[in-house]
C-alpha cells in the first residue's frame, strides 16, 4: 500500500514526501479511501497512530476537488479539539500537509485575545481548528460564519466528552448545514460516543485499528544520576563507550544547545545544534549531514526537533529532562520506530528530580536508574532552581496550558 494508490493528488503526495513519509500507516489505509467517498466516519485510533494525518489528508483533497466558490475563502472544514495543545497541533499538521494547496487555516482557543482570531476569521480562512468553548464565544459574537461548513471533524471526541464539552459541542453541530461529512476520531467507544455518533452521523462506516505500543513501552530507557558540571563528560563517554555514531541530544535551551555542540567539538566529537534561532538553510543542511553520518551528534531544542523524522535512530539522550512532561514522550519516540531497537538515556541531576517525577508519573512507571562508576553524584550537592532560557514552561506558554496538569475547570477551558 502506497500512499499514490490511496487518491491523493500531486500537491498532497509532495508534501507527504517532503515529511519523509513512505507508507501510510494503518488507520491512514483505512480511512483516507473512505473519507474521499464522502461518507462518515467513527474511528478508534489512539494519538500515535497518524490519525491526524489519516483526516487532513482527504479533507484537503476533497478541499481542492471542490469547485470554486464566488468568495475566495470561505469556512469549509471545522476541526473540533478537546485542548488547545492539541488544536495548535492540528494547525500545524494542516499547514503542514496543506502548504502546496492554496487554502488558509486558523486555529481558535481560549486563553489568548479574541480580537486577533476575529482579525483572522474576517480575512477569510477555508479551514478552522477549534476548541469548544472559544469557539462558541465567536459565534455568540457572530464573528464566524459556519453556514459553508462541509466537513466536521471531531478529534479525541472521547476527551471532549470527558471535559465536559458535550453540551458545547451540540451548540456548535446546531450552527452547521445538515448537508456535511462528519468524521469521529475517538480512542474509546463508550456508550456517550455511541450516542454522539448516532445523533451526528449519517450510516458511519467504523474504522478500528489496533492499539500501537507507544515508545515509553518499547523503547529502552534509562536514567543515569549524574552532576550538572559532569553531564558533558558522561555524555561523552557514553558516546564513545557505545561507539554511537547517530545519536539524538535534547537541551531544554538554544543556548544550551550551542553550548554543548561547543563542547563536544572540543571532545573530537562532531556535533551540530538545531533550534528556532538557526535559519531554515542552516536546520536542512545540519539534518542532512547528520542523517548522512557526516555529524555524530544532533543537539536539538523540543520545538526544533518537531519536524525532524529519521528513521532507524538508534540513540537518544536527554542532556537536560524537559520540563514538559509530555515533551519526553516526543523525545524517546523519535528512536525505536517501526519495530526498530531504541534507547533513549536521560542525564539527570539533582535539581531535575521533580521533572523525573512528574515524567514518570505520565507514562505511568518507573524509569530504571543508573549510577554509573565513576559519576557518581556528589551527595552534597543540594538542588537548585532551574533557569527556563526558553519561552516554555513560563506563564502563558505551553508549559502552563498542559492539559495534563491544568484543573478541569471551565473558565480554564476556555
Ligand atoms: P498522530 O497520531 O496524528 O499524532 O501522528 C503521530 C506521528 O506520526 C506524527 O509525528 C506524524 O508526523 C507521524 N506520521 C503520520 N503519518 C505517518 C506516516 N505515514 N509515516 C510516518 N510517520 C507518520
């Protein structure tokens, strides 16, 4: 299965190379075919499956098969998110898939000033990413127009429901032509969706694809307790012990980031940084030496790595743990893909041991600890503060929003 015997057109396939993909993943197989049959669907597939890519892809094509409208844009998709997290994400994967087609996507969630989205929304956008709630307050403000919306998508419809956003949800279908496609992405089938499908769906056709281990069950990961000061000389042996010849390094700055790659070079050991400072040119040129093995090491910050795919990448190392929890996720499973062996080590010192915890609290175990001879932490050394370089993890960024460690409480919804 390719993803040219799928129906997608040129404009798509390009993108889907430029991603590096090869294959379409099972729930892609599945659904894309479907979805360009215009019927609905009600899907079980878990984040990690490719699910995104599974609805964006035929709802672009079946964006761009459509005649032209006398307005240039026109709201014509509406995606609905449980999180703003997950909204943001979604927008980045329709610009994404989407960037050789000619449509405008905006992403709406609370938390952030309306006047912008409404700017937005004004100019004309074909496709919308949104959260429930803030979404409602643009149509209590008639600052959308959804009467053109032929397609709905509701992604992790489960978390919806689960937040509470049932009621919501009802008022937004309320405001869509009944002539749509609706798409229903959810990770369970309780009774509640079965309920929401029945009202919202016509004749779904159901999709199922099995449950993928997700990396923190098969990757292999360790934590190795060692000094802030020390970190580079592990990281150095470690890379010279193992004789690692590709191996992914984390930092939780920019900074750090050029720091360590310095560093490195002065241990003989290539290295080159990617992160938001460097220009487009600079990122690809540094991907492609390290994915042709002209460079050792990749130093790499949580946003710059987001759109790094390499298949087969035998070694990752958190350098600094994020502080983000979910970000740790995203590191690791950028090894042991596809079936492949992986391992994923994280350097951690004393003043990290809150982010370990509360990383080992989300993927629900216990990291297996190491205390290498020769490393050993100095007891005396009491944890400190650690410093945010970047924008993450302060009020207003990400770090704050985390769905996971937000209250569920509506007017932090929003
Ligand atoms: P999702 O389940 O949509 O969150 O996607 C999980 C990850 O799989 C994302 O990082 C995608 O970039 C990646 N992905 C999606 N489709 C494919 C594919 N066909 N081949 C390889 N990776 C993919």
């Amino acid at each position: 299965m390719s993803f040219e015997t799928l129906g997608l057109s040129k404009p798509l396939l390009q993108a889907i190379k430029e991603q590096g993909y090869t294959k379409p993943t099972p729930i892609q197989a599945q659904a894309i075919p479907v979805i360009l049959q215009k019927k609905d669907i009600l899907a079980g597939a878990q984040t990690g499956t490719g699910k995104t890519a599974g609805f964006t892809l035929p709802m672009l094509e079946l964006l761009s098969r459509a005649k032209p409208t006398k307005q240039k844009h026109q709201i014509k998709a509406l995606i609905l998110t449980p999180t703003r997290e997950l909204a943001a994400q979604v927008h980045e994967s329709v610009e994404v898939y989407g960037k050789h087609l000619p449509f405008k996507a905006t992403v709406i969630f609370g938390g952030v000033k309306i006047n912008p989205q409404i700017t937005k929304l004004r100019k004309g956008v074909d496709i919308v990413i949104a959260t429930p709630g803030r979404l409602l307050d643009h149509i209590g403000q008639k600052t959308i127009d959804l009467r053109h919306v032929e397609f709905l998508i509701l992604d992790e419809a489960d978390r919806m429901l689960d937040m509470g956003f049932v009621n919501d949800i009802k008022k937004v279908i309320a405001q869509l032509p009944k002539q749509r496609q609706t798409l229903l992405f959810s990770a369970t089938y309780s009774d509640a969706i079965k309920k929401l499908s029945n009202s919202f769906l016509i004749a779904p056709k159901l999709i199922e694809v099995a449950r993928q281990n997700t990396a923190s069950e098969t990757v292999k990961q360790a934590v190795y307790h060692v000094d802030k000061v020390r970190k580079r000389e592990l990281l150095t042996h470690l890379i010279g012990e193992g004789n690692w010849k590709q191996v992914l390094v984390f930092t939780r700055t920019k900074h750090g980031a050029n720091r360590l790659v310095g560093q490195l070079d002065k241990d003989e050991i290539t290295a080159v940084a990617i992160h938001g400072n460097k220009s487009q040119n600079a990122r690809t040129k540094a991907l492609s030496d390290f994915k042709e093995g002209k460079v050792r090491v990749l130093v790499a910050t949580d946003i710059a790595a987001r759109g790094i795919d390499i298949d087969q990448l035998p070694h990752v190392v958190n350098y600094e743990l994020p502080n983000v929890s979910e970000d740790y996720v995203h590191r690791i499973g950028r090894t042991g893909r596809a079936g492949n062996k992986g391992e994923a080590i994280s350097l951690v010192c004393v003043d990290e041991d809150e982010y370990l915890a509360n990383i080992e609290k989300l993927i629900k175990k216990d990291i297996p600890k190491v205390w290498l001879k020769g490393f050993k932490p100095d007891p005396s050394i009491k944890a400190e503060p650690i410093k945010q370089g970047g924008g993450r993890g302060q009020k207003g960024s990400r770090g704050n929003t985390n769905s996971r460690n937000r209250p569920r409480n509506r007017s932090n919804r929003r």
